[in-house]
C-alpha cells in the first residue's frame, strides 16, 4: 500500500504532468491502465515503466468518433499516429479499441489484473468520468489519477464526477492544485 507520504515526496517539485504520472505509476507495483490513449505520449513513458518492472499497459481507447461526444473538446486520435509513436511494444501494450463505458471492459479487464495505477482521461461528461473512476475502483488500482479535473465547462464536468466519486469511495482524495487529481487506495 502507498502512504500520502510517499506520494507526496514522488510529486514534490515535478512541474510537468507527464512526469508526475511517470513518477506516480513507478510508486505501483500491478499493471496500467490507460483511459483514453490520445496520440501515445503517455503510453511510451508507462512502456518505459512495463519494460523495467514486467508489468504491462492497457490503453483502452476506441480511436474512432464516439455517437453523442461534443466536438468542443473531443476529437477522435487516430490509431494511426498512435502507433506510430508508440513503435514496436509487443508483449508490453494490450490495446482494447472500445469506449471505457462498453459493457464488456470490465470483463476483459478482469484479466489484467493485479492493477497497479489508472490514469483517465477519456470523455470528460460527469456518467463518463464516474463509469471509469468506477471501473478503477473495481480493478483495486492502487493509485487513481483523472486529467482535466481543473475543466469544468458544459462539456467537460470532470470536477463534478470526481466530487461525486469522492463521496462513495473508500480512496484519499488528493488534489496538488494541477491539471490532475488522484485517488489513493488505503
């Protein structure tokens, strides 16, 4: 089990996003897990991180245009580019093409498991966030991070799902004043 202490002496003075996420998923020791895989620039850093420690990363993003998604802020990322950036994992990447909400990912998630951290940052309405803080919870991830909690707008009500979940978890919320929060499980 990770302590608020150690999480807080891995996120300490780390400026950058993308290396607080790295610095917080080496603190897990299971899987990752990955909703909402972009362009892949997270994904290389988790790899990094499967490659050293034998774990393996689950991107679950459908890389297609989502019924009902508002363009304001979603634009579907190509599987293209994706790959591209991501290069040769094999072994390390399992790449489940649904939206997180599908209501076969929780079990095919099941076979991942033991989950170590999840980082969502798929659709932002408040069902969306609260089905994949929901589905993190299920999968005992030790850590639980979800980007754009700094966005609410009509669109995006990342705050209001992760003020909800807060209500009905056993997890430690910890917001450090950045674009993401986190969720620790004791």
């Amino acid at each position: 089990m990770i302590s608020i202490q150690q999480f807080a002496i891995a996120v300490c003075g780390v400026e950058e996003m993308s290396d607080r996420l790295e610095a917080v998923a080496r603190l897990t020791s299971g899987n990752i897990v990955e909703i909402g895989g972009g362009e892949g620039l997270n994904t290389i850093r988790f790899i990094k991180i499967a490659k050293e420690q034998n774990r393996k990363v689950i991107t679950i993003d459908p890389f297609d245009d989502i019924p009902g998604a508002d363009e304001s802020y979603f634009k579907p990322y190509p599987l293209e580019k994706f790959s591209l950036n991501v290069g040769d994992c094999t072994g390390y990447l399992s790449l489940l093409r649904l939206p997180s909400q599908h209501e076969s990912v929780q079990l095919t998630m099941l076979k991942h498991k033991p989950v170590g951290f999840v980082f969502i940052d798929g659709l932002q309405t408040k069902e969306a966030v609260l089905s994949d803080l929901r589905l993190a919870e299920s999968l005992d991830a030790e850590i639980i991070c979800v980007d754009d909690y700094d966005r609410l707008t009509e669109s995006s009500q990342v705050p209001l799902a992760v003020r909800e979940f807060t209500t009905e978890t056993n997890y430690t919320f910890i917001d450090i004043g950045k674009r993401e929060a986190y969720f620790i499980k004791q």
